[in-house]
C-alpha cells in the first residue's frame, strides 16, 4: 500500500524550512540577485538548522537526512530563492562522491569539517571543452610517488569561490577515456590551484560558479575516492542521487511564480472582474498547478529510491527533466499572467523565470536527461 504522509517529524523540518525560506530568504533574496554577493549571513543560518550539512551521516556527527527529507528542504529553499537554494543544495552534491565511494576514514576526515563550521564542498566534474561529454575531459590527474599532479582547468563549479574542498573528477589514465577517470578530493589550500573569477549569469545570480585552474598542484595519493578508473561511476552515481534535489528545485520555483500569478489573477480587475474569471488565464493556472503537483510527485519517488537502494537512474532523470521543465514553464506563463507587472522586477516572477533556466541546464542539460531515460527504456529499465 503506497503512503505519502509524512512523519511528523519530516512535516516538522519542511515546516521549518519554509519559515526560514519566508523569513531569512525571501526579505534578502533581492538583494543578492541584484548584487552576486556570497551570502555569509544566510548560509551561517542555513548551518545553523542543519541545511547546510543535512547529508552528512550521523556517524560523522551530521543530522543523517535522507534524500526524501532532503527534496522537502530544498523546494521550501528553491521557493524562497533559486540562487541561495543552489548554494546549499550543491553542498550535498559536493559531499556525495565521498558518500558514495570514501572510506570510513576518508568520510570522517572530510565530512566532520561540515559538521564543525559552516564550511562548503563543491562538485568539479565540466571542463571548457567537456561539459555533457563528462568522459572527454581533459584535466589530467599524474601518480607520482604518494602524491598526484593535477594540471587543466575546470568550469561552472557551483560553490567553487568558496569551498573548503572539491570533489575533483579528473583523468588518471587519458588512453581508457571515461574509464580511465578518477574521483579526487582536493583542499582548497592545494598549491597550484587557482581559483577564477566568478561566473557573471543571467539567473541564480546569489549562487557562486567559478573556472579551477590547476598548474602542477600537488595532492595526496590518499585523496583518491574508491580506485584509479572509478570517477566516471562516481559522477553518474552521484547524479542519480542528486537529481531529486534539482527536481525539488523545479518545484519551488514553480510554487513561487504559481503563487504570485494565482493571487494576482484573483486581484487583478479587468473589465470589471478578476483575471482570474477569463478561461484563458484559469487553465493557465490549472496547468500550472496539475505539472507541479505531479513534479513532486515524481521528486519523492527519485528521492525515495535512492534511500531503498534502488537503482533510479531512469527516475531521476524524469524527475529532474519534468520538474525543471515545469519551472521554466509556470515562471514564463506567470511573466504572461502578469503582463507588464511580470516583466518588472517589483514582482518575483520575472527573476523566478530567470532562475528557472539554469534548472534545465545544470547537473546534466534536461537534453542529456532524455538520453539518460532513452538508453534506460530501449534496456528495458
């Protein structure tokens, strides 16, 4: 028998989420998109309630949330701001390499430092010349001793400005192509590592995404996740796990704009009724409700997979394409709804159409999404 209710104590945390989207978030997210400032004082909150680490396991000292209660965070974060929600949602992707493939020591040495301050990981897996192509990278990882030499450079690494260390995916073998990739934990302090200038974007403008240049930096051997050739099955493990925190992204985001366009058609008189009254502009809103609920709907059941340690390849990449897909599409249709007030920014919807788009885009393109889905349903999965 299926169950969608929650416990009280994942209501609880969503509720808590959502008070600190209403009145941390949404009074300084504004502010932050106008700007690009990296937003010390509402991250140092975000560690305080436990967002910030949330993935990282008990055993660690961390609050241990499972993917599920992690999708409930994130669309109440993505509701009160797409770029700070991108900032503390990528901390979970940072993690997640070292969840998935670290040793006991190795989770230990690098996840405590989320536990003991409010510190960020950042995930570096696409290159200038190797975004979707994840095997074609050129990032080159030489064992030397008990130490590898990193040299090439790195792209839209989201926290990278600002990481107190990176899940670096690079190649250690260029000849096997991806099976010759390697997954490295490098501390921000590495020398030879140079850290770019921030990325200048259309959206998500309070999330920070910087170029790694690495010029003969020296890392220990020690740092290397799982084995030498591994990389390529870490990233796209990750990534599987990791998708239903950008699908409930989507979702917040789509709640935002569905919101402000709903009450503003209730308001909005034209003609002597509201908007709200023209057929036109209720099934705009009905169709934006019906693609948000069954967003969330497919965002648990990735998520809820992923804690049963079932393969959900498949759904994440569903969840992630339809769920972001419907954020793009319920943020430009609330500019509609709102006319010439929606593409003001004394309304929210505008800026939520611009963070929407680089939902369709990051963690794998939604194009990329439906050749994951393809290659799953032509096997048979």
């Amino acid at each position: 028998m299926l169950d969608f209710t929650l416990t009280p104590e994942q209501a609880e945390l969503r509720a808590q989420a959502h008070d600190f989207a209403v009145n941390v978030m949404r009074p300084v997210a504004r502010h932050y998109d106008n700007t690009g400032e990296w937003a010390t004082p509402v991250y140092n909150k975000a560690w305080d309630l436990g967002f910030l680490q949330a993935l990282v396991p008990k055993s660690c000292g961390g609050p241990g949330k499972t993917q599920v209660e992690e999708a409930l965070v994130c669309e109440e974060l993505a509701w009160g701001c797409g770029g700070l929600y991108t900032s503390i949602m990528a901390n979970g992707l940072g993690i997640t390499p070292i969840l998935i493939a670290g040793s006991d020591d190795q989770k230990k040495q690098w996840l405590t430092k989320l536990v003991e301050a409010p510190v960020f990981a950042a995930f570096s897996l696409s290159e200038p010349n190797a975004g979707s192509d994840a095997g074609g990278m050129t990032c080159r990882a030489e064992l030397k001793g008990d130490k590898y030499i990193i040299n090439g450079t790195k792209c839209y690494c989201t926290n990278g400005g600002y990481a107190d260390f990176y899940t670096l995916f690079a190649s250690t073998n260029p000849d096997k192509g991806a099976r010759g990739t390697s997954c490295i934990v490098v501390p921000r302090d590495t020398p030879g590592l140079k850290i770019g200038k921030a990325l200048d974007k259309m959206g998500q403008r309070a999330s920070n995404q910087v170029e790694l240049h690495f010029e003969n930096a020296e890392v220990p051997a020690a740092n290397l996740l799982g084995k030498e050739g591994m990389g390529f099955i870490i990233a796209m493990k990750t990534l599987d796990q990791t998708r239903a925190a950008v699908a409930a992204g989507g979702v917040g985001v789509a709640r935002a704009a569905f919101e402000i366009a709903l009450d503003y058609a209730k308001t909005r008189i034209q003609f002597g009724q509201p908007i709200f009254s023209n057929q036109a502009i209720s099934f705009m809103l009905a169709d934006m409700s019906k693609k948000i609920e069954a967003s969330r709907l497919l965002t648990w059941q990735a998520a809820w997979m992923t804690d049963n340690n079932i393969k959900n390849s498949k759904q994440s990449a569903i969840a992630k394409t339809f769920a972001t897909d419907t954020a793009m599409e319920v943020s430009t249709d609330a500019v509609q709804i709102l006319g010439g007030n929606g593409y003001s920014r004394d309304f929210l919807v505008e800026k939520c159409m611009r963070d929407a788009k680089l939902l369709q885009i990051y963690e794998g393109t939604n194009q990329i999404q439906r050749l994951v889905i393809a290659k799953e349903i032509q096997q048979g999965n």
